[in-house]
C-alpha cells in the first residue's frame, strides 16, 4: 500500500481537525497513513522535521505528502510527490517560490481554485467537508448561535453590537475563546457570552438546539461552522461574499450584504456591520416555522451532498496520485 504523509499545524482546533478527517479518509481507503502533527514552536518543529530526514535514510520518502494550510520547504524532499491543500486567507508570501515544485493544489472552494490559477500551482477544485453534527434528538429551539471560536475574523462584534441594539430579540449564544473575547464587552439580558473552551457534548447539543446559526465570517478557508450548522438543518444567516456564498445558497440560508470589503492574504476580506445582520434577522425571525423547516431540510440535503462529492473527489485524485 502506498505510504501518504499528512502535514499540518497541531494547533488543536481547525487545523488539527482537519488533519484528523484527512488521515481517517485516507487510511479507510486502504492506504498506510502517517499524520503529522507539528508544534507552533519554531524549534521544536525544526527537531521534528529532523527527525524525519534521519528516518528517510531506512524508511525512504513517502509516496505522497499532501501539506494542509501551510507549506513545510524542508519536508517536500521527503515524498515523491507534494500535494498542497491552502487556505487562501492565511497565505505567506515566502511560499511562492515553492510552488512550482508541488505536484498540485487541492482546492477545498471555487474561490481558492480562481485564486491559485495563476500561480502554476495546478489546482484543483476536490471540495470538503465536515463532521456530522445531528442529533435528532435535541428539541429545536427559535434561538441564535454565534461560533466565534478562537477566531478573530467572525463579525463577532458587529453581532454583538446588532444584539445590544434590540432587547426584543431572542436569546443569542456566543461561543468564543478568552483570547479574543473583549474584556469590558457591555452585555445585554439576551446574549448568553459563553468564554472559553466549551466540551465537545454540549457544544453539539447547542448546534442542535439553536434554529438559526449567525455566521458573518470575514473570510474562510472553508467554513465548518457554516457546514456544521448545514449539518444540523439550521437556517444559516453569513456573508454574501466568497466562499462563504459559495456554500450557502439562498435556498439554504440568508446572506448578509458586506458594508465594505478588503482582503486578508489572497482572500477577499467582507466586513458585515451591524446594520446588515439586524435586517438578516429581522428576515429570519419573520419565517414561519413551515419555512425554517424546509429550509434546513435543504441545508441538510446540501451537507450530505457536499460530503459524499468531496470524499468521492478527494480519494480518487489522491489513489491518482499515489500511483504514479
């Protein structure tokens, strides 16, 4: 069986996740799978990287290493063939030299497979997906749930600011990292700020709960807070702006007009203020729950959708690969 090496950041959150799904998806199509899990220390990574050439000397290079996110130099000499799997917003500059020696970029969106056309990179548009978040079992409930995360580029504020403006509003969820929480932040009696890592359980069960999911995102690689709440059949309030309206199509969601728009790496940056999400959610507390019903049905349909093309795309182009 051919030998593929994932690399990636442990930073334990989004990137490590998505090193978890990748390796999992490999390695139950039958193939031997090395992850490897990097330190955000510089040294500590540079041991690690070591360590790998001296194992290169008895083990050989790896029939494929696909990189996520960011790109390793000192690694690509290990693998017959690099695959590289980027999120636009996060891009250095210092990677453009190495480019040309990938043997192709796997775009998880349409927006990154535009954005890397010109670069001689060969991308290559597989998509991606996210965990299955369902559980039936949870009572819905006409309530909002804002994923800020550990990120800072979630329109958190802006939420916040719409919600402090209408006590009438229903109750909204916060669920943000001490990191980027703002200390002295003016609550409302209809913001439940909830700071700090929450357990994995009880986040699902607010996924569950929580009918609608206000998602604004500046900007995204590709969107698992989106596709989270797809998952679940929420109604998701984001961003018309890419990728994020690439994933979510009015069909599927509502989409928040950007007040100004900028850029954050290769990405497109859209700035939601608050005045664009009061008129989303006014919109959305408006629907019927005939309407919120279909509606998540079909984000539903769109998950299970998206999911099965991209697990289909992905592990054919990678058995592609390896083989040659």
């Amino acid at each position: 069986m051919p030998l593929i090496r994932i690399l990636s950041r442990g930073n334990g959150h989004g990137l490590s996740r998505d090193l978890g799904l990748v390796a999992g998806l490999l390695a139950d199509a039958g193939n031997t799978v090395e992850p490897v899990a990097f330190s955000n220390e510089k040294g500590l990574r540079y041991l690690h990287m070591g360590g790998m050439w001296l194992e290169r000397g008895w083990k050989g290079r790896a029939d494929l290493q696909i990189s996520l996110e960011h790109i390793y130099p000192p690694a690509l000499p290990l693998a017959r063939r690099n695959l590289w799997m980027p999120n636009p917003e996060w891009f250095k500059s210092r990677w453009r030299d190495e480019l040309g020696d990938l043997s192709g970029t796997l775009c998880k969106t349409r927006h990154a497979e535009d954005i890397f056309a010109g670069f001689g990179c060969r991308p290559r548009f597989v998509g991606f997906t996210s965990q299955d978040r369902l559980d039936r079992a949870v009572p819905r409930q006409r309530r909002f749930l804002h994923l800020a995360g550990k990120s800072p580029v979630k329109g958190t504020e802006a939420v916040l600011e719409a919600w402090r403006r209408h006590p009438e509003w229903p109750e909204l969820v916060v669920v943000q990292t001490s990191r980027h929480a703002r200390a002295g932040t003016v609550p409302a009696g209809n913001i439940d700020h909830r700071v700090g890592r929450m357990p994995n359980d009880e986040l699902r069960r607010l996924q569950n709960a929580c009918r609608f999911h206000l998602s604004p995102s500046e900007a995204e690689g590709f969107g698992h807070c989106l596709v989270e709440g797809m998952s679940v059949g929420a109604v998701i309030l984001t961003t018309d702006g890419e990728p994020m309206n690439e994933l979510v199509l009015p069909d599927r969601g509502l989409l928040i007009e950007p007040a100004r728009v900028g850029t954050l790496g290769l990405a497109r940056r859209h700035f939601v203020d608050a005045a664009g999400i009061e008129r989303a959610v006014e919109q959305a507390l408006a629907m019927t729950d005939a309407e919120v019903e279909a509606m998540g049905a079909a984000a539903r349909v769109a998950f299970e959708a998206m999911d099965r093309d991209f697990r289909e795309r992905f592990a054919g182009h990678v058995a592609e690969m390896s083989r040659h």
